[in-house]
C-alpha cells in the first residue's frame, strides 16, 4: 500500500489487490481473535436474549467536526443495540469505495472504527469491501451491523411508555446536524460546533442498573427528538409533554439554527438518548446519567399523558402548549 | 406511494415520508413478528454456536437475467453463514437508494427479497434506509448481514483442508459473472445466460446430514472457483489440485469467455459451493447432493495435497498441469 494510494476498481475484485487490501488496511487495524479466521462468517457462541440491528452511513463530508463516518457507524450501531437495552458485542463492517478514494482517507476511517469499538468494548468480527466505479458513490459509505446480549428482565421498547413516566433526555441536542452541515456549508460561527457522536453503551448500562424497568429508549437521531418522541407516542398510544425550558440546546447551535431557520427539535444527534422511566425513578435515573461522561447534563425534559394518544405537545418557555409535528419532508440530508 | 413514483430526498430524512416510504414498501412485503416492532434493534432468543456475516450489494444493472440485486443479497447472506455451517435465521437489509429511483423498481427489488427469503427460510428482522442524491449513487445499494447457528459438532472452515480429501463441486461455474456482464454490455448469445444465484443453506443441510466432517466450504462468488480455491489452499497450508475434465462449464458460458477472453475459473457464481471432504465420504456427499435441486450437477473436481503448499494446481484435459493463481487485477468489477 503506498501512503499516496488510492482505491482502484481491482481492490475489489476477489484477486490478490483486494486481499492485501483487505489484510493490510481493514484487517491488521481492526485485528483481534474472532476477526481472524476471514471464514465466510464469524462464529462465536452466544446465549440469551439477542439484539441485532442494522445501519448504512452516507453522511456527507465524511470528516467533520467530532468524527467521521468510522466513528459515527460504528457508535451508531452501539447505540441501536444500547436503546433496546443490549449490550453490544459484535459488529459487521461493509464499505462501499468510490474508485480513486485515497488510501489515506480510508485509513484514517479505519483507525477511528478501532478507536470507537475499543471505547464501546465491542468486536468488529465480520466485513465486506466492495468497490464502484469513479462516480457511482460518493467517496465512502459504510453499513455496521450489530449483534448485543439483552440482560434477563430487560424490556425496553418504543411501545411501552405509560401515562404518568417522566421523559429524560441525556444532554444537549442538535449538536450533531449542525457540525455536520456548517462543515459541508463551509460555514463559520463565533464557537466552534462539534458533533457529539458518541457510543451510548455505558451510559445505558449504568441506567438499567439504576432502574430496570426502564420502558423505552431511542437515540433522536434522523429527525431529531421531535421525530423520535412521535415514533414513542405513536407506538406507545400516548402523549408525550414536553417542557422547552428543560430543554438543552447550546448557544452555538441555537444560533445557528435562528440563522439557517431551523428548529433544534428536529436536528440530529449521534450521541444523545431519550429515556421514558416511571415517574418515581426519574431522578435517580438522572443522577446516575449526570455521573457519566455522556449523560453530565441529564434532565426529565417532559411527561407522558393518556391523550391526545399519539401526539407530542411543547409546553413553550412563555407558557403556550403547542403540537410538535412529524417533519413531512426532509431538513438536513446525509447527516448520517 | 404513488405508482409512478420517484425517490425523494424527503424518503431518507426521518420524517413522515421515510416512515411511509418504510411502512408501505418495507415493512409491509416483508412483514414477520419480529419485525413488526420497529424499536432500534430486533430481538429474539439464542443459543448455540452463532455465526454472524455481512455483505454489500452494488451490482450492475440491479435487475439481470436470473435474478436482481435483492435475490442476489438474501442469497449471498444466506450462502456466507451456509458456508460455515450454519442453518440462516436472520438477515438485515439496509438500503441506499438514490434520489430519482422509480419506487416501482425498488417494490419488484423488494419482493424478490421477501421472495428468496422465504424460499430460504430466513426473516427480515431490522432494516435501515438511506437516501442520497441524484448522482451520489448509481440507482441502489443493498447491504444484508445475517445470524445463523452452527449446529453442534460441525466445524466448517478454510482452514481446515488435509492433504487426502476430496475437492466437490457443486455444478457449473461462471453463469452468474457472464450472466450479468452480458446484461450491462447488451451482448447477446444464442442460448440465454441466466445467473445461477439461489440460496445454499438447504443443499448444505443435506450434506452436513450425510458427511458432519466436512472441512471447508465456500461459495466461489467474486474471483471465481480459482480465487476461493487459492483461500482455502492458503489458509489451510496444502495443494488442491483440480481435474479440468470434472469442471462443468456450461456452452453459453464457454462461448462468452472465449469470446471476450476470460477463464471461468474466475468468473463469479451466486449458487455454486466447494467443500472439501474427506475422500472416504466424497461419493456419499455428492450423491446427496444430486438430488437436491441446487446440486444435481455436483462432482468431485480435484483433491488435496501436501505441496506445494498454498498453490492451485489443474490437470488440464489434454494431461499437462498448469498453476491456478490468484488474479492480480479485475476481471469483472460490479458483479455482486
């Protein structure tokens, strides 16, 4: 592999350029024993209640403030299996390169795919590379797959809040649309905006710790929590009340947003989670989420009513109650 | 969804068009219990030996003769965990649709999928969509990963080949490869190139049934037979050595190769196997799989040796040996 390389059509070909490909910039990094075989799948033995989930990455540019599309997938995936309340073991890695890709780029991905599996204590045991012609994809995209063990006496599913839980939310929001787009806009603000990717595993651990009859999770990402509280209450034949004034959003991101016209309850976040807990839990639920790295500005953000069912409502920071709708169309594209 | 519809940017964005565009032509054609959900991950009980595969899809065109890119990954997912052993349960599928792809061919891509699944006896548990703009892909990206269980006892793996055993084949080579290479370039042939893509799990049950010690199975997809052959010789350190005159090619696929200058020996199958077998089970495992639809063409194509060790060897038909290396470069890019 030269340093000045770039990916050609024969590295994935099935012939030997796709192997050393392979061996030299996917394998050696992400080296470790369930990996090494390189048989058709892996094999390990597993018992118990299995989660596995799925996610494609074409986030456009591929580095941004924060991360890239190595760690975002990765994360990505560790936080699907984390909001069923499983803890991620095993990962998938399939990259589609765009012909002409430099090396360099792919390895810089590579390094923070180990980086983030090595911090979310999964292994990637499997993968794919293929290759498309100079213009049939945009540089690189990557899909993890993710196999985690739920805990016996777990069940955590966007079906189950109740009227009368609390709404927690784990920090900050829109802090990843924002990063993403101000770097592909080229786009500058007064304090820097950095995505807050993040793998959500240890923090969800020590929640279900705290409190296993934790109802639902999810991690507001496309859409953002405006989105993914509407799947909850959808689900879960509920209304979720929100309380803005409990809702975090940074002033970089807010100010952005004002600018760009958007409102942060539908910007995404990579490293950000949603909880739906009995209400008697909450606060000891949010005190164990403020002792980690990732949940140090937890807050019951809102509550969950009998009616209107399917509908989420934002109690304003001037006191009006107004609905917060499903977007119909699209805000921010490929920011994932 | 309209009929004549297209694929919008809005389809990827998390809001009320991804979930109809998910609602209706996902989750509904491939609808099963543990879908149904629709929380972060899929979950289900476990146990045993598990084997875990993923694969990119990014074949061109997406529909060709004998299948589409959406058979063409249940069954590439479900060859992948067949090839260790394993009996397919679960597959994933991500898709990365470009902006302006007719929902109606992504509907037909879909129902192939539900089609191939069903014929394998694997659901659909999780899924994700990704859309991106009019020329950041070329039409669709499909990615499936799959969970199989290794039964007990079973073993199967590159590794394992001994100096002795049999070299199965199990029927022609090259149809798929020149099935879709004749599609894109527009060449017509006298008999009908049809890809030979189907899924394998079935075929390998009956042969784990009559012969548990298989060594080592691979589908011979890109790169061919001698590509996955010149694996097998590596990782397990011995010579296989092939008798050309058993090396089924059928006429049309001849034809083709000699015409545009390949060898099928390199040329992609989707529904082909080699095992390797101990030589005193070689005759019991392929007379199981001639009557198994995928296998009426199985034969003993070759056996191992001791040395040269990691290389491939053809006794060609006029008596004469040759070496069957890897391919350095790329024969046919886009194939899968």
């Amino acid at each position: 592999m030269k340093a000045d390389g770039k990916v050609l059509m024969a590295h994935g070909s099935g012939g030997r350029m796709a192997r050393d490909l392979v061996e030299k910039v996917l394998v050696k990094p992400l080296h470790n024993p369930l990996l090494e075989p390189l048989d058709d799948s892996a094999t390990m033995p597993f018992s118990g209640r299995m989660a596995f989930t799925t996610d494609s990455y074409v986030v456009r540019p591929i580095f941004f403030p924060g991360g890239d599309i190595g760690k975002l997938a990765v994360c990505g995936t560790v936080n699907d299996l984390a909001m069923v309340g499983a803890r991620p073991l095993y990962i998938s890695l399939a990259l589609i390169l765009e012909e002409g890709l430099p090396l360099s780029e792919l390895q810089q991905v590579v390094a923070s795919i180990r980086q983030a599996a090595d911090e979310a204590d999964v292994r990637i045991v499997t993968g794919d590379t293929k290759v498309v012609d100079h213009g049939a994809a945009d540089r690189l995209f990557v899909n993890t797959a993710g196999v985690g063990l739920v805990p016996e006496g777990i069940n955590v599913s966007g079906a189950n809040a109740r009227p009368g839980d609390a709404v927690i939310l784990s920090g900050s929001i829109g802090d990843h649309g924002i990063a993403v787009l101000s770097r592909r806009e080229g786009l500058s603000f007064e304090t820097e905006l950095v995505s807050d990717c993040a793998p959500l595993a240890g923090l969800v651990a020590d929640m279900l710790a705290a409190c296993p009859a934790i109802r639902a999770m999810r991690d507001p990402t496309r859409g953002g929590l405006a989105s993914t509280l509407n799947e909850i209450a959808a689900k879960s034949k509920v209304c979720i009340r929100l309380d803005e004034r409990n809702i975090l959003v940074r002033d970089a991101v807010r100010g952005a947003c004002e600018m760009l016209g958007f409102d942060p309850l539908y910007v995404a976040n990579e490293g950000k989670l949603v909880a739906i807990v009995p209400a008697g839990d909450a606060s000891r639920v949010v005190e164990v989420m403020r002792r980690h790295r990732y949940g140090r500005d937890a807050a019951v953000v809102g509550e969950v009513l009998d009616a209107p069912a399917g509908r989420v409502l934002l109690k304003t920071a001037v006191g009006a109650t107004r609905v917060v709708d499903m977007l119909t169309g699209d805000l921010l594209p490929r920011i994932c």
